[in-house]
C-alpha cells in the first residue's frame, strides 16, 4: 500500500515539525520579550506513567486470503472501531479496565524537552458486516464459491466471512516526543508535545472463514508507524491531562485464519487516526528535579 500512503505520512511529519517549532520559537521570543520566564515540567531524568482511552478511524483495507483450496482477495474493505459504553465498573474496575480500547505508556525523558515512550494502543478493528465487496481469485469449495456474485460478495449474513481484531489491534511501540511548554505558573502547566513512532502489531484476532472454527488467538501479525501530536495540562507538577492525535499506517502480512497451526492466513495494510485522552503522573529519582 502505498506509496501514497507513506508520502502523506513523511509530509504530515515535516509539517508537524515545522509548525510546532516554528510556533514554539515565536512564542518563546515573545515571552522573552515581555519578561516572561516560561518552565518546563518534565525535567531531565523525570518518568510519567500514562493511561487513556482511544477512538479510532480506518482506511479501507484490501484483505488477501490464501489457504488450502483457495486463494482471494477482497477489496476496499471498511471496518470500524468497536469502544466499549461507559461504565463505572468496566472503566475503573482494575479487574476489567482493559476491556475497553486504551493506551498505556511510559515515557522517560532524556532531557528538558525530549523524551522516550514505550507503549501499547489496544485499539479494536471490525469489518462492517453490512456491505458487499469486490471479489478476485478462486474458491474450490462450490458452496462459498457459490457466493461471488457478479465478481462481488456479499458479507452481511456473516457466512462467508467475519473478521475483526478486537482483543485486539494491539500496537506495542517505541516512540520519541519533542515537548514545549507554552504556559506555566505555580500549580499549572500547559505543554505541546509531538514526535513519531514504530513498533509491532501483536492483535488477538478473530476470524471466522467458510463457516471454519472460528481462530482467536495473540500472534505476531505485522508492523506499524505513526505520528503523533498533543496538548498535556500539568497540575502540581505531578499530575496530567492530556488529549493525543495520531496518524498511522499498519501492515499485516501474517493474520491467523483458522484456529490450529494451518498455513491458512490473510494480510492486509491500512492506514488510520487516533484521538487519545487520559491521565498520567510524572515522578523522578532524581533528588535534584
């Protein structure tokens, strides 16, 4: 996929870093100007641990299937993200919290303004059953083959195909962040952030195929990339609010379709964004920060 893809993704990185740090030095200018000392509160050596929540929007996706008998394709496939309704006992309960889509993360910082994040998006990926998809390859059973009409399928009974990664499209990665404080006081903190990431993709996918045992099984599927920017509202110097976008693009070559060990699998790549909220807390061991 794409080439397309990829230029859109290098561009919207340039752009990012262009305007956010042409931002931060008009800013930071001015304020120098006017007297106006302004404090970074992530400080050299600091950690912040994070936990939010996320909604996710997907390309359409061209999903290859090859297995034993078969060899298709199907295109401009549309799926969707699948988050969990608000519930007090689903959200805070530690024994479920990770029942809904949510981002988990560490970040220690290198420097005053720089820092390094391991995390994990576990975001949740549907095909929309209501729809009718272009078919291209062969089938050898004629009961699924039977299906393909007019060189399209249709998958709104479910027959022929579900197929979602919703336990879920996980996206363990490595990321580094560029921060800039824009406003700061005694017990508040405003700071922009924005940088890229990388990392792997480790979904539970389900997948059930010609009416096959459904496969539900972690695998290692692909890779990911993706930009990131954010807005983080420190309170006390510990406490933060953040609100995240991200930008990515997501390969995987190697999707489970079948419930054992079979050669049978998919692959597919789309790219997709990402709104993330939630709250982290920032700590050192360093006496000195």
């Amino acid at each position: 996929m794409k080439t397309k893809h990829y230029i859109l993704l290098i561009a919207l990185f340039a752009a990012n870093l262009y305007s956010a740090q042409g931002h931060y030095t008009d800013s930071a200018k001015k304020n120098s100007l006017q007297g106006v000392r302004v404090k970074n509160p992530f400080k050299k050596g600091a950690f912040m641990v994070f936990w939010g929540w996320n909604r996710s929007v997907y390309s359409t996706s061209d999903i290859h299937f090859r297995g034993n008998g078969y060899n298709f394709q199907l295109d401009n496939v549309i799926a969707h993200d699948r988050q969990t309704p608000f519930a007090w006992n689903i959200y805070f309960n530690p024994e479920k919290i990770t029942i809904p889509q949510v981002n988990y993360r560490i970040t220690y910082f290198v420097n005053d303004n720089s820092g390094i994040t391991l995390g994990m998006d576990h975001m949740k990926y549907v095909i929309d059953q209501n729809q009718t998809a272009k078919f291209t390859g062969y089938i050898n059973d004629p009961k699924y083959a039977g299906m393909v009409k007019n060189g399209s399928v249709n998958l709104l009974d479910g027959q022929f195909l579900t197929f979602e990664h919703t336990d879920g499209l996980n996206y363990v990665n490595i990321g580094m962040q560029k921060y800039h404080p824009v406003l700061s006081n005694k017990n508040l903190d405003i700071v922009l952030s924005y940088g890229g990431g990388l990392g792997a993709l480790l979904p539970k996918s389900n997948v059930k195929l010609f009416g096959n045992e459904r496969s539900d099984r972690f695998h290692l599927a692909g890779f990911g990339t993706d930009v990131r920017a954010a807005v983080s509202i420190v309170l006390w110097k510990h406490i933060v609010g953040q609100i995240e976008g991200k930008y990515g693009y997501i390969n995987m070559p190697d999707v489970k379709t079948t419930l054992n060990n079979h050669p049978d699998k998919a692959s597919q790549d789309f790219v997709y964004g990402q709104v993330n909220f939630g709250i982290g807390y920032v700590f050192s061991t360093n006496k000195l920060n």
